[in-house]
C-alpha cells in the first residue's frame, strides 16, 4: 500500500464522457495558487493534471491552511460530497495544520485526526465514493531540533534575512510525528487504499540531498527570483518545479493504487497553460526556454494560442488538450 498527505481527491466516472473527475481536499502543500505578479509558489494538486490525459479532470478543492478540522467546519467537505457521484474516487491529504496549536484547526493523532480521517471516508462510502487516503508530504527539515513552527502560512510574509539560523546537518528530520502514522492506522482499520506520500517524499528531497532540496521549495536567496526580490526560506512550500516533480511523483504512486488511472497516464516534456498549472503561463515563455532542433513534446491545456514559427527541422511536438486550439 502507498501512502499520501490528507488531501480529499474525487476521481468520478461518467459514463456520458468516459471522464474520471478528481476532486483534492487537503492543505496548502496540494492548493490552487494565486499566479498574480508572477508569483512562483504552486501546490502539487495544481501540477497534477498535466500527468493525466483529458479521460481525467482534476477539481482541485485544496485550501492553504486548513486542517481536517477547519476544512470540515467551514463546510468545505460537504461541498464536495454535494457534488460526489457514485464511483467518484476521493483522495484525502491533511496532517501540516492538524498539528497546529490554533484551536480552529488543531487535533490530535489517535482521536480527533483519526476521528476526523474515518468521517471522510465513512461520508464518501455512503455517497458511492472510494476514498484514498495519503499522509502529509514532508518537510524541508534538515535541523538537528525542528525550529519552532505554529503556522506554516507564515512563511509567505518572511524574507531570507527572516529565516531560520540554525545549523543544518546531512539527514531529513521528520517533523510530523503521529501524523503522518494515522492515516496508515486508518487505512488498514477501514481497508482503504492508502498512499504513503510521506515515504515517498522523504525519499525524494533525502535523496537529493540538503542543497539540491531547497530547489523544491519557496527557497531563494535575495536577487534569485524576481517575485521575491529579498529572497526567502519556506522548506514547507513548493516552487513550480517542485509542485511538477511531486505531482509526477505522486500521479505513479495513484496509478500503483488505482490500475484504471495507469490506461490515462501521460507525460510532456513542458505544459502551458494560462492558469498555472504547467511549468509555463505563456508558450512564447515555453519556447524560449527550448532548442527547437531537439526533440520536445509540449502541452498545452486550454484556450486559444498563436501558433509558433519554427524552422523546418523543428522536433517540437504540441499535444492540445482540454480543447486548446491555434487560432492561425
């Protein structure tokens, strides 16, 4: 079994367009981003699509923030169960913000998260629904002694010369303790399909090691990137590269759990797409970062683009998708 962070996403079947729909519920590690002035930060969920073909749609209802407890206060859940079809699958990613002393967010590993993680999946089950659950993604912690941290949402404000002084050594430290142990309890005392999201990731950023892992996160140093010119040290949140190499990541570990997702499993060298869900905002971007004379399969999701004049020996490949067309 493979685990993942508690995000809730839907997969639905319709049998009228042979879609699988994915709805996300979890927190800001899988969110919908604000692209506005450039900004870089992006949550895997939002990169997701760009691994499935159109038979999949991703809804991504994922909010910076919440934990089980808020998304379910706010009357997040329900939302998602009002629009939860029979044989939609529900993915369910939380644990960053349960840990939070905040009383509108926290709970406890063994009860309240436990508690919590069993409703969504009882509450799917009853609409038809089979939910997945995953742990939450790690943490860039390489401390020896995680820093104190009472709300990751505050990393968004601070600046490099703000971030944490300490001494990082050569080993991740796990950060999240029973949390990321409980939706594994839950999976197995329910018989859930689980995603180890945490194990995977944890492989991933140990395996790049201390310095190659800060090019997963919000992490930039003063002058490196334009839309946060004072630089800055968020280990919890991902960058644009970051959110696509998780996604990538994460979109083989749900194939391994769900066989039907493998038939719609795709790949591109790059994506466009206007909303931020690819590496690029604007194929004229997307091009200038390629060699047209070597071979490059280009994606793009949606609306409409001027078509691109390339040499005659050009190797790029465009795959439209989600009814994008040229418009000459």
């Amino acid at each position: 079994m493979i685990v993942c962070c508690l995000v809730a996403l839907v997969l639905t079947s319709s049998t009228k367009d042979k879609t699988v729909t994915i709805f996300m519920i979890g927190d800001s590690t899988m969110a919908n981003k604000d692209i506005s002035h450039d900004r870089k930060e992006r949550g895997w969920g939002m990169a997701l699509q760009c691994y499935f073909d159109d038979h999949v749609r991703i809804d991504n209802h994922a909010v910076n923030g919440r934990s089980t407890k808020s998304f379910i206060n706010e009357g997040r859940w329900q939302k998602v169960l009002d629009r939860m079809k029979p044989g939609d699958y529900v993915i369910i990613q939380f644990g960053h913000n349960d840990e939070k002393p905040r009383e509108e967010l926290h709970t406890d590993p063994g009860s309240t998260f436990d508690y919590n993680l069993a409703r969504f999946v009882r509450e799917a089950r009853e609409h038809g629904g089979i939910p997945i659950l995953m742990n939450p993604v790690v943490r860039r912690n390489y401390f020896i002694e995680a820093p104190a941290n009472d709300d990751d949402e505050k990393l968004r404000t601070t600046t490099f010369k703000d971030g944490v002084k300490m001494v990082e050594g050569d080993s991740l430290i796990d950060t999240h303790g029973l949390y990321r142990v409980a939706p594994r309890d839950v999976a197995r005392r329910m018989n859930v399909l689980f995603v180890d999201a945490n194990q995977l990731t944890h492989d991933l950023e140990q395996g790049l090691g201390r310095e190659a892992s800060k090019k997963l996160h919000m992490w930039f140093v003063p002058g490196e990137e334009p839309s946060v010119p004072a630089g800055r040290q968020d280990n919890t949140h991902y960058n644009i590269y970051g959110a696509h190499v998780v996604a990538r990541l994460l979109a083989d570990a749900l194939c391994e759990e769900v066989p039907l997702l493998s038939r719609y499993r795709t790949e591109a060298d790059i994506t466009v797409d206007k909303h931020g869900r690819g590496q690029f905002l604007s194929l004229e971007k997307a091009m200038e970062s390629i060699d047209p004379l070597k071979p490059c399969k280009i994606q793009i999701l949606g609306g409409e683009w001027h078509r691109p004049q390339l040499p005659k020996k050009s190797k790029v490949e465009f795959v439209l998708r989600d009814g994008a067309k040229f418009t000459d």
